[in-house]
C-alpha cells in the first residue's frame, strides 16, 4: 500500500447495483487484510448527511439545478475534508459509491446544462479525482424498476422518470470515455456474483498496478 492510499469510486443510474457491488468489493478487500472505508455520496461525514436529507427527499422539484449544486458540492466538501483526504493520508482505501461523476450527471446534464459550472466549482473546491471509477451499466427501464422496487424515502431522482435514466446511462458512458484512464465499465444486468468477479478482477488489477508503479 502506498502512503496516500487508493480512492475508488462506483458510478451508474439508480438501480444499477453499485451500492451493493461497492459493499461486496470492501468486503473483499478487507478479508485480503486491506484496511477499507467504504462511504457514499453525497453523505459519509455528520454534516454531509444532513445535506443528503436534504437533497434526496421531497418533491422532485424541490430544489433547482444550481441550488442542488451548491448543496452536493457542500457536502463534497465536508466529505473530503472529514473522511477522504484523511483515510487516503494514512494508506487507507477509500471507496465511494457515487462522487463528482454523478454531480456531472445529474445537476451538469440532466437537469440542466451546468457541466462547466460543475466542473469549476470541482476545481476551485474539490480538486480531486478517484485513482479508478467502476461504472455498473444498466439498462434505464431495469435500473428505474429496481430502484422503485426499494420502495424507499430517498427516491426524489427516480421520480423524475424513465426518461432522466436514459439520458443518465447515455451520460455515464460519455463520462468513461472522457475520463478514460480511471474508468472501467461493467455490465450489471448479469447476475450479482458475475458482476463482483468482474469488480474484484479490475480493482485487484488497479492495485497491482499502482503497487508496481510505487515500488
């Protein structure tokens, strides 16, 4: 392990599989003897939680794109600030189920086009990026059915409707091809075990990777 750790992030529409496959990969790691923070976006710190009240329940019209922004890079902030920076400081691996990518998605495209202001309040508050990012592709109307079928509060995204989905898939994919180097994209629409061999396989690639690199 290197002395700044390793920061991995999940990516994909509502319904993908990521929470769960990011759950499955910090297992994993840490019976590999890895010391594992596994949080989530936006959240993972007191303040940033609060946020996520927030932002995830309520009427789908809540809130206006630019204000959503302002709030996830609030709590991005605060995330960075009390989690991330200091686990990675002490060689920890940090993974992160949804980070700035799903910012780009859902404020930068989807509900408006804010991408540049996105990716300058990144820059000017953030100024970090996952070592790797594992997109979990899914079909928009399996995903949006899964996401439903949790029957859960925190639903505000989802009820904006298949449609936003689509527009979501398409946008995660463009993401992978823009930030090439650190993405990975796996089809989730397979069973959920063929999913985290596929995960296991690429972080563990990653970090051999980044071991041989650091040594």
């Amino acid at each position: 392990m290197s002395a700044t750790g390793h920061f991995i992030s999940f990516e994909g529409i509502d319904g993908s599989g990521k929470s769960t496959q990011a759950r499955l990969l910090a297992d994993h790691l840490r019976s590999l003897g890895h010391d594992v923070i596994l949080t989530r976006e936006p959240g993972g710190s007191p303040g940033a939680e609060e946020i996520r009240a927030l932002v995830l329940q309520g009427d789908p019209d809540r809130w206006s794109a630019e204000t959503e922004l302002l709030l996830f890079t609030a709590a991005r902030r605060d995330h960075m600030e009390r989690l991330i920076l200091p686990a990675l400081a002490e060689g920890k691996i940090v993974i992160c189920d949804r980070f700035a990518d799903s910012t780009r998605m859902y404020q930068g495209l989807s509900r408006g086009d804010l991408r540049a202001t996105v990716d300058a309040l990144h820059d000017l508050m953030i100024e970090r990026e996952p070592d790797l990012t594992i997109l979990i592709d899914m079909d928009p109307a399996q995903g949006l059915a899964r996401a439903k079928g949790r029957q859960g509060i925190e639903e505000r995204f989802e009820d904006f409707g298949a449609d936003l989905q689509t527009r979501m898939r398409a946008g995660f994919l463009a993401l992978a091809e823009e930030f090439a180097p650190r993405f990975r994209t796996i089809d989730g629409a397979r069973d959920m075990e063929t999913v985290a061999a596929d995960v296991r396989h690429t972080v563990e690639s990653h970090l051999n990777t980044a071991h041989h690199l650091a040594t």
